[in-house]
C-alpha cells in the first residue's frame, strides 16, 4: 500500500495532479441551499474545483454530499445559490444536454456501463442510442479514435472486447475514460467521480489514482468522492467536508492528516469517534455453529467452529475464497460438500437454499447491498418489512399505516437517517441502507448473522455505529460471522479471525494479535506474491 505521506509529497514536487490553482475555477458553487420536506440537507454550501486539481468531498453518510452530486447532475433542482463553470454562470437543474455542453461528465459507482455490449460500443453509447449501429468503416473509424483514447491515458483496453469479459478495474478505466473523452481534446472540464473505487481491491483502486491525474494533468478538474480516507490523502490536492449539509471545512490535502480529516468529518477527536469498545466475551464459546468439509468454488475441505455470541472475521487476498463462504451458508451460492451445524440441528449444505436458512435463524447481509440484500424500487420501510411480513399474517392483513408506523420505530432505533419509513430505499446514502438492512433482518431474531463487507462504501461515523449495532446482537447470543478485506474493521469488530489461502484456512488470529498490523504481518508474510 502506497503511503498517504509519499501522496502528499508526491503533490508538493508537481507531479501528476499538482492542483495549482488558475484565476478562473473550473466549479464555483455559491450559497447552494437544498430543503427535502421542513430539512435542509445542504445549507449555503460553497465548493471550488480549479483546473488541474483532484478534489476530495468527504463526509458521513447524509452529510448533503450526494444531494450536491445530484444537484450538480440536474437530478434535484436546488432551493437556492449559484453555479459557475468555467467562469460562466449556468441556471440550475442542468438538461442532460447542457451539462455536455459546459463539459461536465459524471461517473457513478454503478459506471452505467452495458455487459453486452463491447468496449467500443459502451464508449459511444449515447451515440448509438439515436442510430441502429455503425457502419463497417464508421466502426473502424471510432476504434482507431478510442485506441488513440485509451492510449492517451495510458490504458489496455480493447474496443473489441466484450465488457463482461473484462475486469471490474478494466470497467472503471473503461468509465472514466469514456468521461474524459466526452471533456473534448483539451479536457477543460469537470470530470465527478462518486466512488468509482469502492469495490476494487487496493492494488487496482492505485491505477485508477494514476489514470485520475493524468486525466487533471491533462487541463480537467476532477472531484472526486470516497469513504477512503487514505485514498483521498493519497489522490488529491485539496480536500472539502461537509457535515449535515454544511461545508464544515476546506484544506490543502498537504497540510491535513487522517486524524484532521476525522475531525472535519465527525466533529469531534479521533479517539471519541472510535470510542466502541471491542466486544465483550462470547456467551457460550462451546455452543453455536459448526462447519466441517465446506466445499464451494474457491473453498476447499474448510471447518471452523463459532461460539455463541462470537464474532468471528474472515479474511485474504480477493480470491482467495474467504468472501464466497456466507453465501455458501446461507444457500445463495451452491456448495458442492459440507454440513452445518447449528445448536444441534445438522444441514446438508449442498441442499441448503435462501428459504430455508432463514427459516432455521440465519440471516445474510451481502457486500452488494443494492443488487443482492434489497429491493431499490421500493420504500425503506416495505424493504425492512420483508421478512417480517409472514408474522403479520402476510402482505394483505398489512395496512400502510401498521408497515409505517412499525418501521418507522425501527428505523429510529438504528439511527437511519431519514427515519421516514415511505421515501424510496435507493434514496438513502450508503451507510443509512445499510443500518435499514439491519433493521430488516433483527426483527426476525436470528440465531445467526452473517455479513461481508458490512461497511464497503459506509463512512466513519455511520461504521461506528454498524460496529455498535454488531456488537450488541452478538452480547445477546446471537453467533456473527463478519466476511471482510478491510483489516482495521475486523480488528476493531472481531473476536477470533480467520485467514484463507487458496480456498483454506491457513492461520487462526486470537487475543492481543487481532489489530491491524497483527492481520497484516499474517495475511502477507508467508505468500508475498498474492499481496501484488
């Protein structure tokens, strides 16, 4: 892992991204006001991006910062303030069309990008959506136009390949690309990145950084949004906070550390804003769940045992089979061998399914929150009654008034902000969807919860919270099993942590070794290789 320090020194010597300010910003948002309901969740917000410049928007989950993307994108139509790009005033929301024309590109962490279709297809979509295709010399035309793209930014992508072929950090460059081409030649534009590296592996998550300012060397600026705190001292050359809708601060990322970018976010010190206690002893180690001889596609022969009331992690290297073993728990990837235990009740895996591990007390939240653990059409309080329906005597004996009002308690015991049971799920920020999945699975009172990657694309404060959430479930017996690749969360969380290589388990990490820098000397020091 790159240090956030050579980042920022990397900055100061001018290199790729050097952010020098011009007299003229490429953004200048002035007094932007946005009000859902009697609530202003941006209140008079200021924000530059100069040319030349990757600049971080941080805050927690709810802060404003995808409302003032959404603005930005003509989604939402703002209650007041004012817009310059490149020096010229524009009315607000923005046509599709208008934001073309004053060069402002946006890509989303879902990149918008069609499997199907090939590289070279996905780059011209917009095109292709007002003609039946291309014609052979056209094609060859647009395929010699994006290889001199592609070469522009030092990429190996392919126009003719296929984008389910290739690899989700291919898809990333591939979208960001696209973006940077639709800037025009000399790339003086605003180029909105909103966690485009939110599910790839650090190693990959790098490249992007170096395809980012190549991208703000070439004339563009770039805004870029994370939950990473290390991504974003290692990325930019500025940093803006915002904090219940309030810009809460602004700063140079070379003189700013992970610890004042804490207090910008949170508003208070480091030391309270991780102030949950590691969890408290299992309640019965010799009770719970038993796994012997897992079998899947990355998992061979894998037995392991979880106490009553533990939280046991799981971690490796991306493939290494550790991230595919609560699926094959819970049913919703096939395994090919292996029984599972539960206080006394033995499963065959190979037979198990969704249905009825939810019947025998287990409960699943995957890392794809949006495609795989809820339903986006519809409203947060109907995805948290999902499973709790059948206990009502089924969808027709529940009225709208008894789904809101037993959500809407739910939704203020975790702290999803807004509580309001009727506002559609997709509107939520990331953190807020993923306590209301919490929400939907303790109402069924599981005997086991299953989790990976339980805070991917969550910030700090919204994670805190999770980890409090956790460790409350499993100090009433519940039995957790945490599936994650980020190191920090499974010290701060985990009681045991397991280790894979290549589909087995290698190394068991207990006590006064599960920290950070424990999990790290394990995980690479006997295959240095698979860190790469």
């Amino acid at each position: 892992m790159t240090d956030p320090e050579d980042g920022r020194a990397r900055h100061r010597r001018g290199t790729p991204g050097t952010g020098t300010p011009t007299s003229t910003p490429i953004l200048q948002l002035t007094g932007l006001r946005k009000r859902f309901g009697s609530t202003w969740v941006l209140n008079d917000v200021d924000l530059r991006v100069d040319a030349g410049q990757v600049h971080g928007l941080l805050g927690q989950n709810g802060s404003g910062k995808s409302t003032l993307i959404k603005v930005l994108a003509g989604f939402h139509a703002p209650d007041g303030g004012t817009l310059e790009l490149d020096g010229k005033q524009v009315a607000l929301p923005l046509a599709p069309r208008e934001r073309r024309q004053h060069r402002l590109e946006f890509v989303h962490q879902d990149l918008a990008l069609i499997p199907s279709l090939t590289v070279l297809e996905n780059l011209l979509a917009n095109d292709l959506a007002f003609r039946r295709g291309l014609s052979p010399l056209r094609a060859r035309r647009e395929a010699t136009r994006a290889r001199e793209l592609f070469d522009r930014f030092g990429l190996g992508l392919h126009p003719s390949a296929l984008v389910r072929d290739i690899s989700r950090l291919a898809r990333a460059q591939l979208a960001i690309a696209r973006a940077a081409g639709r800037l025009g030649a000399d790339t003086r534009g605003l180029l909105v990145l909103d966690e485009p590296t939110a599910f790839l592996p650090r190693a990959e998550a790098e490249q992007l950084f170096t395809l980012m300012r190549n991208v703000a060397t070439q004339g563009a600026g770039v805004l870029f949004v994370s939950h990473d705190l290390d991504e974003v001292l290692q990325v930019t050359d500025r940093v803006s906070v915002l904090r219940d809708g309030v810009m809460a601060g602004s700063v140079d990322t070379a003189d700013t550390t992970h610890d004042g970018l804490v207090r910008l976010i949170v508003g208070r010190s480091v030391a309270a804003a991780r102030a949950t206690a590691r969890p408290a002893e299992p309640a019965d180690p010799a009770a719970g769940v038993h796994v012997e001889k897992l079998r899947g596609p990355l998992v061979r022969d894998v037995s392991f045992s979880i106490g009553r009331g533990e939280i046991l992690g799981l971690t490796g290297v991306i493939g290494s089979g550790f991230e595919e073993i609560p699926h094959l728990l819970f049913g919703s990837h096939r395994a090919t061998g292996g029984v599972l235990s539960l206080d006394g009740d033995r499963f065959d895996l190979t037979r198990l399914t969704p249905a009825k591990a939810v019947r025998a007390g287990l409960a699943l939240i995957p890392a794809e929150r949006a495609t795989d653990g809820s339903a986006p059409s519809l409203t947060v309080g109907e995805n948290v009654a999902l499973l709790s329906l059948r206990r009502s005597g089924g969808p027709a004996r529940v009225t709208n008034r008894k789904l809101h009002a037993h959500t809407g308690g739910l939704l203020r015991d975790l702290d999803v902000r807004p509580p309001e049971p009727r506002l559609p799920y997709s509107s939520l920020s990331g953190g807020n969807q993923q306590k209301a999945l919490l929400a939907k699975w303790l109402v069924t009172e599981p005997r086991v919860l299953m989790l990976s990657e339980p805070t991917q694309g969550v910030d700090i404060g919204a994670r805190e919270q999770i980890f409090a959430l956790i460790s409350q479930v499993a100090a009433r017996g519940c039995t957790v099993l945490c599936a994650s690749s980020d190191l920090e969360q499974l010290a701060q969380l985990c009681h045991r942590v397991l280790v894979l290589r290549r589909g087995t388990i290698t190394d068991e990490v207990t006590g006064d070794d599960v920290t950070k820098a424990g999990l790290t000397d394990v995980l690479y020091r006997r295959s240095p290789a698979e860190a790469l």
